[in-house]
C-alpha cells in the first residue's frame, strides 16, 4: 500500500501527500472527488472523508506525483485509482488537494450554494441539527475551516426550514483555534432545551464568491458572484473559452470550463459584473478586465452560462488554457479578410460574365440585320399608267 499522510492540519486534516520513491510529493486537486477521499480516509484507518479547500495547506515544495486521480471508492489504495501516472501532470502546487478524514462532520444546508445553510452535525451516523443559543462568530469560522473554506464565517439568521433528526448541540463557543466543533464548549450533547426554529445557521461565502446555478448540478450553470451578501448575474460578451476556465478554477474544478449556450434561467436580477478579456491564469473571475467601473451595471447584457464536466469518455486529459488573445484576434482578422476577398473576386467574375453575355447577344442581332434580303417593292408606275413606244432612232420622224 502507498503510504499517504495529511499535512499542514490536523492528523485528519490537511493537505495530502504521497510517498514515493522514498520522496513525499502532493496529488493535483482536478476530477479528486469525494470517492478518493474516502480511500484516503480509509487508508489511514479514519473512515470517511471529504475533499476540502486548500487555503491553508498549500506548499511550494517537493513534486506533485498524481494527477487526474479518478477513483469509484472501492479501491483500498490510491495507487490502484486511474490516473496520469507517477509524476506527469499539468498542475501548480497552488491545486494540491487537501481532505478532511475528522469523525465529526458537518454540513450546511437548505440553501441555493453549499457554502451557506442550516448547520448540520453528523454524530453517531445521525445528522442532526445545533441550537442557535450562544452560538458565537468564532464557532461559525470553526464551521467553516471544517468545511475546508477558511476561518472566514459568520452566524446568520436561519431562512432555510427546519432541521432533520434531533439537536445535537447548543451553547456552542469557540475560541477559534479548534480543530472541529466537537473541540468547542458547548453543553452535552443531545440538549433537550431546543426545539424545532430554532436551528443555527452559518454563510461561508465571501464577497466575489462564485457559483453556477441552475444547471442541477455545481459543476454547471450559469454564473453568479457574491457582493454585499447578494448573489448577481455575470455578462461576458467575448466569447472566449479563458473566462470558464477561471470559473471552474475558482469553484475548485480546474482549468476544464467550457461556455454554454443554454438557457438557465436569469438569476436574481442583479447584473454585478460585465466582464472583459480573460487571460486564462486569473484565479478568480473578479480579477478579469471589467468593460465598467465598479460593481453592478444597468444596461442589458447576456447572462454568461458555464459547464465544469469533463466527459469521462473522452480520451484527452484537460490541459490549461493559456489564451493568446492576440493571435486569436490575428487569425479572426486573417480569415475575415479571406472571405472578403473570396467574395470580391467571385462578384467580379459575376459581373463580367454578365457584360460578355450581354455583348454576346449585341453581336448576334447586328449579324442577322447585315444578312437579312432587301425588301421587294410592288410595280405600281407599270401598272398604273400605259407607255406609248419609243420610235426608233435611225427613222426620221413622219410629218
């Protein structure tokens, strides 16, 4: 069995690495799902686990020796998972992956983004819900670096209906510096003091947060961006493939994004950005040029719609976009200019084909006038009018 090991965290927390050839090196983060961390987590005799953000364990150093890894779960090691092979690899140290294998697990739910909900502990195999009582800013940055975004959190007022199964925990408090909620002080667990509306709710969400909604699935839809603590529509007018791949970089998917024309749905209403060209290494879509200044725009513009799916069939492994406007614009330019001249030039041979038949037709007429026989004119003198006879010359006239 390979040996792995979670750095930079916890024991069941942080950024994973991979022994090999006697060398700890990383696993790039594209197509990594939830079912290779679980292998992960079933490796190092944990259980389950999660794919996390990896903020705050990423590295510089050593190599990154898999990429692509794409496991089903039922693998015992993450050598055996489909994958690039040992060292080949298209990634930064910036996409290294990071998993969370802790027994205490969370989630937030009932919202429109997975980074904002109703706050849900799984204890026992159960899920369950957390009082709102006493429940502090610091046990939602607990919350959310569980969550593997961050110590970046915040309480808010739950809107998302009420919890499933019991009340797991109330009076949470946390100093900041725990590890799982599990680590914070709170009352026993299963309180028996709370009662259904009166479910704690946490946002993880960011100003420039991204998301692609209704498509039915994260990895599609089309784009949003989080300001102000309101989700607005994205316009993108370029038609360039290097704005998707930021979205599907930022959301965790990699450089894979592929824009598309589908319609899903207008969003909130809110249009926050019109962007420009992208170069394709931005990390966030906020970063690409803007055709505005500032956040929200008022005239109309189309909303700009993503998919992060990669097809399994496909035997290409995604590569990073690098775009080159300029050249694209080049090539535009070049072949814009090759049809205008394709269709000058077939407009010419039209019109001069036309003046020859024309001349052609001129030539013909004039032809049948010169040989047409001159018209026969009736003898209208001879017959009208009797001629006496001429006396003959050499006769001398009679008297």
């Amino acid at each position: 069995m390979s040996p792995v090991r979670l750095v930079g965290g916890s024991s069941a927390t942080g950024r994973l690495e991979v022994l090999h050839n006697g060398v700890w090196g990383t696993v790039c983060g594209d197509f990594f799902t939830a079912e290779a961390a679980n292998v992960i987590c079933n490796m190092l005799r944990l259980g389950s686990g999660t794919k996390i953000d990896n903020n705050n364990y990423t590295t510089s150093d050593g190599p990154i020796w898999l990429d692509d890894v794409r496991c089903n779960g039922t693998e015992t090691d993450i050598a055996e998972c489909p994958h690039n092979g040992w060292g080949v690899h298209n990634c930064q140290h910036r996409e290294d992956v990071a998993v969370s294998c802790a027994r205490v697990q969370v989630r937030l739910n009932g919202a429109r983004d997975p980074r904002e909900g109703r706050l849900e502990v799984l204890y026992n195999g159960t899920w369950g819900s957390v009082c709102r009582g006493e429940f502090n800013l610091a046990a939602a940055r607990v919350v959310c670096n569980m969550l593997g975004f961050g110590y970046v959190g915040r309480p808010i007022r739950n809107t998302f209906g009420n919890g499933p199964g019991p009340f797991w925990l109330d009076s949470v408090q946390c100093n900041g510096s725990e590890n799982t909620i599990a680590e914070c002080v709170h009352d026993a667990w299963y309180p028996n003091n709370c009662s259904s509306g009166e479910e704690q709710a946490v946002s993880c969400l960011t100003d420039d947060a991204v998301a692609l909604f209704g498509g039915g699935s994260p990895q599609e839809g089309h784009v949003e961006v989080y300001h102000n603590s309101t989700w607005g529509t994205v316009c993108d007018n370029e038609f360039t493939p290097s704005p998707a791949a930021v979205v599907c970089y930022s959301l965790g998917f990699g450089y894979v994004g592929t824009r598309m024309y589908v319609d899903y749905g207008s969003g909130t209403g809110v249009i926050w950005l019109d962007i420009g060209r992208c170069d394709g290494t931005e990390r966030r879509i906020s970063e690409c040029p803007r055709r505005h200044r500032g956040w929200g725009i008022t005239y109309h513009c189309e909303p700009f719609a993503v998919s992060c799916l990669y097809p399994k069939e496909s035997p290409y492994r995604p590569i990073r976009i690098e775009i080159d406007t300029f050249h694209i614009y080049a090539a535009l330019i070049s072949f814009s200019s090759l049809f205008v001249g394709i269709c000058f030039v077939s407009l010419c041979i039209y019109l001069l084909h036309g003046c020859y038949k024309r001349l052609r037709e001129r030539r013909q007429a004039a032809r049948r006038r010169s040989v047409s026989p001159a018209p026969v004119l009736p003898d209208v003198v001879s017959s009208a009018i009797p001629l006496r006879p001429l006396a003959p010359v050499d006769e001398p006239p009679q008297r």
